[in-house]
C-alpha cells in the first residue's frame, strides 16, 4: 500500500503546483493585456517606466509559472518574489492603493507560497523515491533564464530606492537632505549658489556619478581609480550643447556641453523620465545665454579657450598694478562717485583685478590712503587704512587664482582688511614699499603706541 499511498501524495502535491500555477499564467496574462491596452491608449497617470515595469512583471510572472508548471522550485519561488513586488507597483502612478488591492495582493502571495511549497514537496518526494519529475527541464530552464533575468532588473530597481539613487532628473526642491550635504561637502554645490536640477546616473551610490545645474554652474561627476573627478562650466560660457543621444527607457540622454576652445567640453547624462532633461537644459541654456557677454562669444567664434586678462584688457583693465597715467577717466570717475578718491588725495597706484568692470574689486594707494574694495553677491564693500596708522603688510600664500595672492593689512586701529594683489612682479613689490614708506613717513608715536599693543596681544596669543 506504501507505494499508492507515495503516489497519491505525488499527485496532490503535483496538482496543487500545476493548478496554482496555471491560474497565475492566466492572471498574469491578463494583467499582460491590461498593460498593452494602456500603452495603446496612452491613458492614466503612468509613466513609460511604471508601465516598462508592470510588462516586465507580467513576462516575468507567466515564465516563472510555466517554469512551475514543470516542476521548478525556483520558478515557484521567483511567483513569490513578484507577489511581493506587486503593490510597490501598483503603487506606481496611484496615490495609494484601496483595500481591495491589498487583499488581492494577499491572497495571491498566500497562493504562492503554497504552490512553493507544494513544489518543494513534490521535488523532494519524486527524489526521495527515485522517481522522474513531471515535466520538460527545458522548459522549466527557459521559464527560470527569463525570470531571473526579470528579477535582475526589478533587483536593480530596488538598489536604486535602497541606495537613494534616482531614476529621474529632479528639480532642485527635490534633492534629499543627505545628497545636498554630499554636494556642499564636495564644493560642488557652493553657499552662494542655488541648486537648478540635479540627476544621479549610478545606482549603488551618488559618487559613481551625476550632474548638477545652478544659477551658475553646471556640471558632472564620476568616480574613477577609487576617487570622485569633476568636471564644471560656468554659465555664461556655454557656446554650443550638442545632443549626442536621444535616451531611451533604459539608457540616458547625453550632451555634450562645449566651452570657448577645441577638446573643451563635458557630458551631461540625463534620464528621459517624465521629459525633465529638456527642462535641465532648456533651463541651462536661458541661462546661459542670458549671461554670454560679447567678450566670450568672440572666443566661442574663434574657438580659442578663454584668455581672462584679454578680457579684462578689452574693458581697459590691465593685469598688473599702474601709475596714475594708466587709470582712465571712466576708471576715475568711478572711484570718485563711491568716494575711494577725494578731491584733495593724489592717486598713486592702483590695481583692478575685474574683468568686465573694476568694481568687481581691486585695490588704491593714494598720498593718504591704502586700501581696496571687493564686490560679492551683488554688494559693494570697501576698506581704507589712513597712511601713518597701518601696522603690518603680510602677504598670505594660499592663492586665490592663477595669477593672484592674498595680502593681510592691518591697522592701529585693530582694522583692517585682505587684499587681493597680483602674485609676483616689480609693480607689486614697488606697490608694498612705497606703501610702507608713505606710511613710516607719516606714523606718529600714538599710532607706533597702538601697532605695537597689537603686536604684543597677537604674540600673546600665539
């Protein structure tokens, strides 16, 4: 009777397998049909990727029962793993999923598993008494090749929400909190700058790449030999974006972005998702042309890269420190509407290191004073040490350009300021020692009082 009883056993647990298992093939391939008639009629608040998902399930959902059907544990198991995914999909495109749906989606989970388990038994009884598996194995290979490879992309899917990865270009409102601080951390996103658009195109982590706009950069990153490399143009300074590929649902859209020169340019990579590329650089490109000065337009033409003090030199600004021969009158004028130089003060020398204008900074000895002015987010501010009361000039070697330095100015009266001059040259050391002279030459015994009280007070703190 043992072997009746076995067999009996063999065919509930083979029954129950391949009749769970068909009713999924036909659920599945129902929601198959559903899916197709919603990308025919293009309707419903979903995506090209929540509805590439939901395919995906379905095609993954009829191999895994059919690979079931004959027999696979895997099959049976990769049912469960789907089921599971189930609501997040359904959650896809919906602001929340009703009652009813969380009960479906239960029922089929319990459905499921117990198709698992009745394969598991069926498998393990057919081994134990030596006897064949019902079903093809080439079939049940296929239906488990197809669903891991289904499961795979659904795997990726979760690395993207484990890891707070994105999938899609998010306005600058969206970036999280942690990527944000990622970004400050970096500099690649300064205090001064505003956040645009941003887009993460790793998976495991926002350091294996991505690409930032702001109101005045934009730019990409990547991680090469264990280390972050950046790549980043200046709004403004943009003179072509070439599309180099369309993007796809499973692919990204490239541009490349080229600055004044030959060989200067960077690539954005972009997801299509929701269209949000073409509003990053439609955005980009507002910006950009807003801000292109005649100046780098004519670099673009000549496709040279970008010569700053050629600029500076199209403005009437010259690189190095001049005598008052050299100042123009416009350049005067300026100076005497912000008050930098008075009617009874004789100009000695003086230095832009602007661009487009000296108001964006620079620096002015005159017969009475030495000092300088700076502009920063849209704000004049100047400083002026009265000859005679200045203490110390020191120069501060971390560099603030290419071709500029740091000098420390202090005051007997504890004042001072920080003012950028040219890195090296005659005109700048003859700048410091006629500075220097004109103020021993003017020095009383009070202001000697008072510089060395500040020198004693920082020797004490040192």
């Amino acid at each position: 009777m043992e072997p009746e009883n076995t067999d009996s056993q063999l065919v509930k647990y083979r029954r129950r397998m391949r009749g769970i298992a068909t009713f999924f093939m036909i659920i599945f391939a129902i929601g198959g049909l559903g899916v197709l008639v919603l990308i025919a009629t293009q309707s419903g608040p979903y995506t090209d990727a929540d509805l590439f998902g939901r395919v995906l399930m379905m095609i993954g959902g009829i191999f895994g029962a059919f690979a079931a059907w004959h027999g696979s544990r895997m099959g049976a198991i990769s049912v469960v793993l789907l089921q599971l995914i189930s609501p997040v999909m359904g959650l896809m495109g919906a602001a929340e999923l009703s009652a009813a749906d969380w009960v479906r989606s239960s029922v089929y989970i319990v459905l499921a598993v117990v198709m698992t388990i009745s394969a598991m038994r069926y498998v393990s009884e057919s081994a134990y008494r030596n006897k064949d598996i019902q079903g093809n194995a080439v079939f049940r290979w296929i239906g488990k090749a197809v669903n891991g490879a289904v499961l795979a992309v659904f795997g990726f899917g979760l690395a993207v929400i484990a890891n707070d990865t994105t999938v899609q270009v998010l306005k600058g409102s969206e970036i999280s909190q942690s990527h944000l601080d990622w970004l400050v951390e970096k500099q690649f996103l300064l205090p001064d700058e505003k956040p645009l658009y941003f887009y993460i195109d790793g998976v495991f982590s926002i350091e294996e790449g991505g690409s930032l706009l702001t109101d005045q950069f934009v730019g990409t990153w990547w991680k090469e030999d264990g280390e972050v490399t950046s790549y980043w143009t200046r709004l403004g300074e943009i003179c072509e974006v070439e599309k180099r590929n369309e993007g796809s649902w499973i692919e990204d859209a490239i541009y490349r972005v080229h600055s004044p020169g030959p060989d200067q340019w960077l690539e954005l990579w972009l997801s299509i998702e929701e269209d949000q590329h073409e509003h990053f650089v439609s955005r980009m490109k507002s910006i950009n042309n807003r801000k292109m000065t005649p100046e780098v337009q004519k670099f673009c033409n000549e496709n040279r890269p970008l010569d700053w003090v050629e600029i500076a030199a199209m403005n009437g600004i010259s690189a190095d420190i001049v005598g008052p021969d050299e100042v123009s009158d416009a350049q005067r004028e300026w100076l005497t509407s912000k008050n930098y130089l008075v009617e009874d003060e004789t100009l000695l020398k003086f230095y832009s290191y602007g661009v487009y204008s000296i108001e964006e900074g620079g620096a002015l000895l005159t017969d009475k004073y030495f000092g300088g002015w700076h502009t920063e987010n849209g704000t004049l501010g100047g400083w002026w040490g009265e000859l005679g009361a200045l203490c110390t000039i020191t120069r501060i070697e971390s560099s603030v350009g290419s071709t500029r330095v740091l000098y420390d100015v202090v005051a007997s009266d504890e004042g001072g300021i920080e003012l950028s001059l040219p890195k090296s040259g005659d005109a700048v050391d003859e700048l410091i020692e006629q500075t220097l002279a004109l103020n021993e030459a003017a020095a009383t015994e009070a202001h000697r009082t008072a510089c060395a009280a500040i020198e004693a007070g920082a020797d004490a703190v040192d």
